[in-house]
C-alpha cells in the first residue's frame, strides 16, 4: 500500500461539531458512525474545522 496516498476531504454539519468541545468522546463516536454508513472502507485520520480527512481503506488486508 502506498503510505503517502492523498486523504479525502469532507465535512460534517454543526449538530456534530458542537459535541467536539462539549463531549469529546461523543464527537468521535458520532463522527465514526456517521462515516462508517456513509463511505463503508474509509477511516476517518482527522477532524479539524471545518474538514473531516477520510483514508480509503477498502480493500486492505489487516
């Protein structure tokens, strides 16, 4: 696999990001969830306002 292919970029809506400072632990749980029903294979790496970066990970053996 190449280490340095390009992140995807994507955002969430407000209900979500106002649990990043009020309940940490939430907002991952939350954004995890959110992403896993809609781009199945991709991880999320990072969340910093206003973008969610997604590695693709479909298709990699573990």
């Amino acid at each position: 696999m190449n280490e340095l292919q390009p992140l995807m970029k994507s955002m969430i809506g407000n209900r979500l990001w106002s649990l990043k400072d009020s309940d940490p632990e939430a907002f991952k749980r939350e954004v995890r969830a959110y992403f896993e029903r809609g781009y199945p294979g991709w991880t999320v790496v990072r969340a910093k306002y206003p973008l969610i970066y997604l590695r693709d990970d479909r298709g990699r053996r573990h």
